[in-house]
C-alpha cells in the first residue's frame, strides 16, 4: 500500500485531494499544512510519494521541495495554479526535482476537483513508481543556474547564427517525444548542443498550454539553441527547437513548398498532447526516413512508440532513453519492447549521439 503525504495549507483543499485517494483503497494517506510540517514528516512517516502545494506560510513548496531532495529525496508531485507566474515556479520545481506536476482546477474547488482526479491518481500512482536520478538532483540544478546568465549573454548571438545556418533548405529533422519527467531530460539534452546544429528539432513534451511558452523561454535562456513554442506556423530552421504548444498537436508539413512546423488542435483520438505519434507519423509523410531521428524520452504510457517503431523499420534511427536515467520508463520501455529502438543510451549521451549521427 504506497503512502502519500498530501502538503497543503488549505483544509478544503487537503481533504477533496484526500477523499480522491481514500476512494482509492490502497493509498495510506497523511497530511501536513506547510512546508515546515511536510519536511518533518517526509522524515519521520517516510512517505512513497508527496503532492506539494506552491505557495504555503512558514515554508514555501519551493523551499520545501529544495531541502527533501537534499535531506531525504522523495517521488513529488507538485500541484500549481495554471498561471504565467505559476507556471514559472512549476518549471522550476520540476528543475529541481519534482517528478511531475497537476494545475490546480479553476473556481470553486469542491466542485471542480473531479476535473483532475483521473490525471491526478495517475501521476501519483506513476509518481510513487519514479526514479529519481542523481543527475537530476538539486546539486545539478544549482549547477545549471550559475551557468544560465552566460547562456543567456550568449542567447542574442546564437538565435543570429541559428537565422544563418537555416538560410539553407532543410534536409533532415529530430523529433523528440517526452512526458513525465520531460522538462529536466529537456533541459539536459538541448544544452549540450551548438547553435549551428545541422537539423531543426521538434519537441512534443506533454503539458497544459499554459505552460509550453514559459518552458520554450527557460530551456532557450539555458541553450546556444534558439528555442521557441510553436503557436502558429513556423518555417523550419537549422539550429531551432520547436516545442508545441500545450493542449495542442504539433505537426511537421510544407507551406511554399518549405517544410513547417504547423500547430493543429489536439486530437480526440490521441489522449496526450502534444501528441508524439502524430507529430513522428507528420514527419514520415514529409521527410525521408533516413533523415529522421527520434528521441523518446522519460514519460510514462506508450504516446510514439507504434510510430517511432515505424520510422526504424523504414529506415529512420532512433533513441530510447535507458531505464537507469528516465523518470518513469514507461514511453521510452515501449518502444524498446516493440523493438523500434536503434540505440537506447543513458539521458547524458543523446545530444552527442545526435551529432555524431548527422556528422
């Protein structure tokens, strides 16, 4: 029976997140109404897995969150507003170590909590499951923020040599497909890649809409990469990262007869967005096999891997990132599973194997 300790400061909100779980059967469940509190009994209760509110008296989610991977990591998911300003917070929890994450529902919440409970006890249940790597521990966050403020003076004149080396037609794109877990395999994997990488890159990370234009404007400040999210149609660029936009669907097309990143809404019959397997099947329909890599990365289900099975056995290559590195082993495994993956190699090697592949 996995124990969760549900933080937060709210007495509505700690017992409507208690009863989802109570309804359950088989969660152990305790509470703790600030940081201070969750700290204490993520020591002494030693819970699975932990939903961590933001904003709390005496001690903040963030602060909370910083000391628990510190002092005792646990699998936590955090649960924010679906503004700019929480998203900001969120993106920056996920930075240092939360698992995953789920937008507090709107208006009253007694009566739209049932809005978030399927999503929510998955996460959760995907959560307590979790790997927490060490190289995505606070230690290695800290690290990257001392570097970002001279990513980010780098950032103008690589978005110039970005615009250069994508004068050219495009020959070749990388598709990458990610989930639980995404924003920190991201934030590894597009860093240690040069403003003239060959290729464009199209991203589909599963997350709410509200969310994917702050991710786009953090992983650009920390990349030579330019890195954008794609709200409307975009020509496709050397050196450029396309990240869909949440609760949509990004798709790989021709306008003018240049190959474009095309924004779509999402699909009923897909059940995440930005779907992996219509944005690997949309590269197919456009791009030769041979010119296209895939990445499947940290996520939990199987979004992509019937697709990205597809691109190898036509001829494309493509990456599975190893169990010892994902969050949840779930999309990646899949595609393993379905023998669709080239090569499957830990999170630290798929930016070089990328290079090494178009070189």
């Amino acid at each position: 029976m996995p124990k969760l300790l549900i933080v937060d400061d709210s007495a509505l909100m700690r017992k409507c997140l208690g009863d989802i779980f109570k309804a359950e059967g088989d969660f152990e469940v305790s509470f703790a109404r600030n940081g201070a509190e969750a700290l204490s009994m993520a020591r002494s209760v030693a819970p699975d897995v932990i939903t961590l509110d933001v904003n709390m008296p005496e001690m903040d989610g963030i602060t909370c969150l910083s000391r628990i991977m510190v002092e005792c990591p646990k699998p936590v998911v955090m649960v924010s507003s679906i503004t700019s300003q929480g998203a900001e917070v969120t993106l920056q929890a996920l930075s240092l170590g939360a698992v995953d994450f789920i937008p507090k529902p709107d208006g009253t919440v007694s009566l739209h909590i049932e809005k978030i409970r399927v999503a929510l006890v998955a996460k959760v249940r995907s959560a307590a499951k979790a790997r927490l790597s060490k190289s995505r521990g606070l230690l290695e966050r800290v690290r990257h923020r001392t570097q970002a403020v001279d990513c980010q003076k780098r950032s103008a004149g690589s978005m110039r040599n970005a615009a250069m080396t994508g004068a050219g037609p495009v020959n070749g794109v990388v598709v990458i497909g990610v989930s639980t877990g995404g924003p920190g395999a991201i934030e590894t994997v597009l860093p240690r890649l040069p403003s003239n990488f060959p290729w464009p890159i199209l991203i589909a990370q599963h997350m709410p809409e509200s969310f994917t234009g702050v991710f786009a404007r953090r992983i650009n400040g920390l990349s030579e990469l330019e890195v954008v999210e794609v709200a409307q149609p975009m020509r496709l660029r050397a050196g450029v990262a396309y990240i869909g936009r949440g609760d949509a669907d990004i798709l790989v097309g021709v306008r003018a007869g240049v190959l474009t990143a095309i924004p779509v809404p999402a699909s009923p019959q897909h059940a995440w967005h930005p779907s992996v397997e219509r944005l690997v099947t949309s590269a197919l329909e456009h791009v030769t096999p041979e010119n296209i890599l895939g990445v499947m990365l940290t996520g939990m289900g199987d979004d992509g891997a019937a697709a990205m099975a597809e691109l190898r056995s036509c001829g494309g290559r493509t990456i599975a990132e190893s169990e010892d590195t994902a969050v949840v082993w779930g999309m990646p495994g899949e595609l393993v599973k379905r023998g669709g993956a080239t090569l499957v190699l830990p999170i630290e090697r798929v930016a070089d194997q990328l290079r090494r592949w178009i070189n």
